[in-house]
C-alpha cells in the first residue's frame, strides 16, 4: 500500500462540517437519512456535495423547535453506479474520509460526560488518538477521525479503515464502543438534530472540535500497536499490504464480520440460526488479532441486535469455542507459511462464503447491499457493472455496432466500384486498407 509519512504540518479545519465536505473532500456525496421523514417503509435519504454545504449548515443551525428529528450523516462519499443511481453502499463509496467511534457508554453504565473524561484520560496517556471531533448524540458519544484529504477506496484502503476502527473500539469497548462501527457505510447523528426516542428525554445533538489537524492513515494505524513500538515523529511507518502474506484472510473475515450486522439489520433481527450466526460472526472478529474479551463483548453487542437475544451464557460459551477455533487454526496457518495447502485435515478452517450464504438463507436482494457475502452471480453483476462504468458495452450493442461498421464499409465498397468499374479487388483492398479477405466479405453483402 506504499509508505506515508508523519508530519506536523497537513489540512486543517476551521468547522465541523469540514470533516465531511471540504475543498479536498470533494469527491462523491455524503448522504443524510431522515428517520422523521419515510417512503414505503424506508428513511428518506438525500446526497449533498460541495456546493449543498450551506443548505446542511442551515439544517443544522435551525433552532431547537424547528429543528430536524433523528437525522444522520454518512461518514464517508458515495458515488452514481452505471445506472446512474447513488446508493448507501461500499461498493459505491467515492472517497473514505472519516472513521468513527459511536460510544454507548449508557450500556456500561455511563454518563456521557463520565464517557468523555475517560477518552480524555486514555489520550492523555496515548491510548487512542484525539478525534478531530466529539459528537453529544444524546445519551451517548461519538468520536470522529477525519483522514487528510481523504483517501480513495481501494481494497487495501477499505480493509485497512475497517481494521483501525476495530482495533480502536476494541480499545474503548470497556466505555460501549460500538463493534459495527467497522461499516464503511455507516451514519452517524448530524450535529444540530434532535435525538428523540420513544421514553427517553429528547436531546439536541452537538458538536465540539477537538483537534483542528486532520490525521493520515498512518497516524491512525500507529495506534494499532502497543504506544512502545509506534514509529517516531519522521520516520516511515509502513502500512500493511493487504496483498501480504495472511493480510487478505483477515480483510476477508473483517468484511464478513460487518455483512453479518448488516443482515441482522436488513431483517430486521429476525434470525433463525441465531447461535450459527453469532459463531460466525466471532470467528471472523477472532482472525482480526483482537482478544477473547473483546470477542465476548463484541458477541454480546452483536446478539442485542436480534429480536430474540439468546441467553448470556450460550453467548459468551459460543465466543469463546469461536475464538479458540479461530486462534488454532491462524497459529496453524501462519505457521504453514500462510497457505491453507498442507494444512491438517482434523483443523477446523474457517468457512466459505458460499456455505454461510447457504446456512442463513441469503437472498440475491440482501446480496445486493453486502461487501463479501455473494455468490457467483451476484460477483459476476457487479464485474459487469464496473466493465459498463470503464466504458464497456453490452453483446447486443457491440453487435449492433458491427453491423453499422459492416454496413457502413459496404457502402463504401459499393461507392468506389461504382468510381472503378474495372478496379481489382486488390486495389479495393488498397483503396479502403483492409485486407482481400474483407474485400471478398463484403462484395457478398452487395
């Protein structure tokens, strides 16, 4: 993925709204979700991009009585497939520009202003870096992670975001970090709405800077080592290739880590095979370094999120057989020079696409807004989707185009003969510079 440098100096921000667009950030549409306002059962959605920043400012200033309800920004930029629509998806994501942290500290028994003094603490000691910006959602916390200029959305890029989102929830998840904040897709609240829920008391969301500095990719991924190994202001931190040895796995299981929230809630949390899903769900999590306890605290997240939650114990019992299976066969892996040829038929390998996609019944429409967990037909739509965006076209239409071509030629066959009655078809040959055989061709169409 090459090699970045840290420096003192890069893009600063004046206001909040800067993280999200920005002359540098200008690529793509951030979307917004309007929970207050729905269309057939679904969250009104609108895109805004650099020249829309003063109509999100005035929605986000508005006072608090004629303010927006339970509104939310997207962390990162989207951009138009090639049937010119935009979608909430990463495989339509034009830029990645921020990595977010959503702290439920209210379900560790928090305040959020307790929250946010331990996040002060854990800076101070260089624990977690200082998010560029802290987000009051209401009962809860989020901290906002700006990249410089932001970053384009390679394979290595999309995979290296997600892995430092992990690592840092993993860090804060004794404050309610939220392991789904791995989605790329993701929304967070928009500063200036109202968070209001049914029971609780409404609130106004609000916004505080506090770091002007954007950070790189690198600054960020050195927080994904212990402080004592973290490179030194000036020198070169090299970033991982998700092309080296055993990097891909983990990208792979990263990525099916998220498919597997996001179909929990496509359905709303209606999952049968609950405990398969949540096994799943940890071994992916268990292939990304973190440890037993934030495997156990991630699958008890992650089972808050189905309509019919299992029993404590049978949860953490499942993560940890999860985690123990995913940990055996990495050591086995690595140590097989990571390749899965050769390795012990009785190892316990983690599973193919294809079969989760069997097991949890997953269809082509839910396919659709999935990162890894497709099929073969599903693949094959979206290699086809990006050949169309390239600038490829379609058998029938590159059919049609050689029919023209063909009649086109044959018209100007016919002109010149027409010219030189007694011309060879050599000379035509010459005349039109094409070969004798096309020459022959096209006199059986005349």
């Amino acid at each position: 993925m090459g090699v970045l440098w840290e420096q003192d100096s890069g893009n600063w921000i004046d206001e909040w709204h800067e993280v999200y667009i920005s002359d540098k950030k200008a690529r793509g549409y951030v979307a917004t979700l309007d929970l207050s306002r729905k269309f057939y059962d679904h969250a009104h959605t609108e895109y805004w991009g650099r020249r829309d920043v003063a109509r999100l400012i005035d929605i986000t200033e508005r006072e608090q009585r004629y303010a927006y309800r339970n509104m939310y920004l997207s962390l990162n930029a989207f951009q138009a497939g090639p049937d010119g629509l935009i979608h909430r998806r990463e495989n339509h994501l034009a830029q990645i520009r921020n990595i977010g942290l959503d702290i439920d500290c209210y379900n560790v028994g928090l305040t959020a202003e307790e929250a946010a003094k331990k996040i002060h603490d854990m800076i101070a000691k260089s624990e977690i870096p200082n998010p560029n910006l802290l987000i009051w959602s209401g009962n809860g916390l989020q901290l906002i992670y700006s990249i410089e200029g932001g970053a384009a959305p390679t394979d290595g890029m999309k995979w290296l975001a997600r892995y430092i989102t992990t690592q840092l929830v993993g860090k804060t998840a004794s404050l309610g970090a939220d392991y789904a904040c791995g989605d790329l897709a993701r929304v967070f609240r928009l500063p200036g709405t109202i968070n209001e829920k049914p029971g609780k008391k409404k609130r106004r969301v609000g916004v505080e800077i506090w770091r002007r500095l954007e950070y790189t990719v690198s600054d960020l991924y050195a927080y994904c080592e212990p402080y004592k190994r973290r490179n030194v202001p000036g020198k070169v931190l090299h970033l991982p290739d998700i092309k080296a040895a055993g990097n891909s796995v983990k990208a792979l299981n990263l990525a099916r880590a998220n498919d597997l929230i996001r179909l929990v809630d496509i359905r709303g949390g209606a999952i049968e095979n609950r405990n398969m899903m949540t096994y799943d769900y940890c071994v992916a999590l268990a292939l990304n370094d973190l440890s037993e306890t934030q495997v156990i605290a991630a699958a008890q997240q992650f089972d808050a999120r189905f309509d019919c939650p299992q029993k404590p114990q049978t949860v953490k019992r499942t993560a940890r057989s999860a985690y123990k299976v995913a940990r055996e066969y990495w050591k086995a892996y690595a140590e097989n020079g990571y390749k899965k040829h050769g390795l012990e038929q009785s190892l316990v390998k983690p599973k193919q696409n294809r079969t989760i996609i069997d097991q949890q019944g997953i269809t082509s429409e839910e396919m659709a807004e999935m990162t890894t967990l497709i099929d073969k037909d599903e693949k094959y739509k979206r290699k086809v989707a990006k050949r169309r965006a390239a600038g490829s076209v379609t058998m029938a239409e590159y059919n049609s185009s050689r029919a023209t071509q063909k009649a086109n030629r044959a018209a100007e066959l016919q002109k010149l003969k027409e010219q030189y009655p007694k011309a060879k078809q050599k000379e035509l040959a010459d005349f039109m510079s094409v070969s004798d055989r096309t020459i022959r061709n096209l006199l059986k169409e005349l």
